[in-house]
C-alpha cells in the first residue's frame, strides 16, 4: 500500500493484490472528503452449452443436393437423439444453397458444374459434458458419409442477470469494508454514498486477468470466471 495526500488535503491511497482474486482501490484525483474504490469478484458458475453444426453437401442438381441435405440432417437429428439429446434441444435450422459456377482464366463461363446446399443443427441443453462427448465422437457420424462441420461448443451463462446483480452487491459491500478500513486507518470515517458507477462485465477462462474496454464474454470453456467493476465514492469524516 502507498499512499499521498492529493489537493485540499484528501489522502490518496493505492493497493495491489496479487491474482487469481484481483481487487483493488484506486482512487482519482478528487476533492476533499471523498473516497473513491473499485473492486472486482471473481465467479465460476456451470454455464448451459450451445453447439452449432454445419452440414454440408454438394450435388449435380439442386433437387439431389437438397435431398442429400435432408438425409444428412436426419441422419445427424437421429445421432444426437440416440446419444441423449432431447427432441426440444436440436434446432434445425433452414436449407440454403447455391450453385457453384465454372471458371475459365479467372472468368465465369455460365455453366453451373453443381449445388451446394448448407443447414445448420444446433443443439441447446445444460448438460455440458453429454454434448462435448458427442462432439468428440462425432467421427462415427462422418465414417458413414454424413458431411458435417464440427466447430467445436460454445458454452453460455443462463444466469448471467442474476450473478451480475449479486457480484455487484457484492462488490459494493466489499467496496465499503475497504472504504471503512483506510479512511480509519487515517483516523478518519466513511461517511454517505455519495456515487456508485459499475463498469463492463467480463467473462473470461477460469483464473484468466484478460480484460476489454468493452467487455469479454468467453464461449471457449466450461469453467469461466466472471468480473465485475463498481466505482464507489463516499463522503469522510
């Protein structure tokens, strides 16, 4: 801990503390009388999972790529169904296509040589390790000519609302403890809230110090943590 004393007299106090649990009082220039302090809480939740994938199949003609399209979804519909996934948690998405044009020197002759045609399938549960044990078993799938993109998962927080609502009251209970502890260390008392400001959430890997202007939200792994930032500023007696 460092500290000064600013304009009018007001201390100015910094402390550091090393991670996985970054905290930290950093107060501005400010007048007198006022104590500024902004906190962090980390947070590891089991987030509800999300995986996309893609189906891909080209054909001569656009009616036998659509039909091969809607056999591989079957195929991949049925796959999923019979590893443990619901009816109501795969979402097959609509059947698009285009032709693919032939090209001579870089210049389009107008002859179409096939179809391409794309749906996506995506699958919606909170059971995170059912889906990444299909997802890696998704080979037997492709062995039977099934042509399917695997992207890999994308893992969400469902209750991301209600976990920033309490980090946040968590941080402000945190941020008049520490308020309390400087200001008497001084001999001095925290008084009145005078403001409160909170900053982006960030959601990042486990234990991870990544931070953005804008905020981070990590879809790559199960386990996250999750930050909040409250700015605080109280009157001194």
């Amino acid at each position: 801990m460092t500290g000064g004393r600013g304009e009018g007299g007001s201390e100015r106090f910094r402390i550091l503390n090393s991670p996985p649990s970054p905290s930290w009082i950093t107060p501005p220039r400010a007048p007198a009388g006022r104590r500024f302090l902004q906190s962090e809480t980390p947070a590891q939740p089991p987030p509800p999972k999300a995986e996309r994938l893609n189906l891909n199949e080209s054909q001569k003609t656009l009616a036998s790529s659509v039909s091969t399209i809607d056999a591989s979804a079957s195929a991949l519909k049925k796959y999923l169904l019979t590893g443990g996934i619901t009816e109501d948690q795969i979402e097959l998405g609509p059947i698009n296509s285009n032709a693919i044009m032939e090209y001579v020197n870089g210049n389009q002759t107008g002859r179409i040589l096939s179809y391409q045609a794309y749906r996506s399938v995506t699958v919606r549960t909170k059971d995170v390790q059912l889906v990444a044990k299909l997802s890696n078993n998704i080979g037997t799938l492709l062995a039977t000519g099934v042509n399917v993109g695997n992207y890999g998962p994308a893992y969400y927080l469902s209750t991301l609302d209600k976990m920033r609502a309490k980090l946040l009251a968590s941080a402000m209970k945190d941020a008049k403890e520490r308020a309390t502890a400087i200001t008497e260390a001084v001999g001095g008392k925290v008084g009145a809230l005078v403001s409160v400001s909170s900053g982006p959430t960030q959601v990042t890997t486990k234990n991870s110090l990544d931070r953005a202007a804008g905020g981070i939200y990590d879809v790559s792994t199960i386990e996250k943590t999750v930050n909040v930032t409250l700015s605080a500023s109280f009157k001194t007696q």
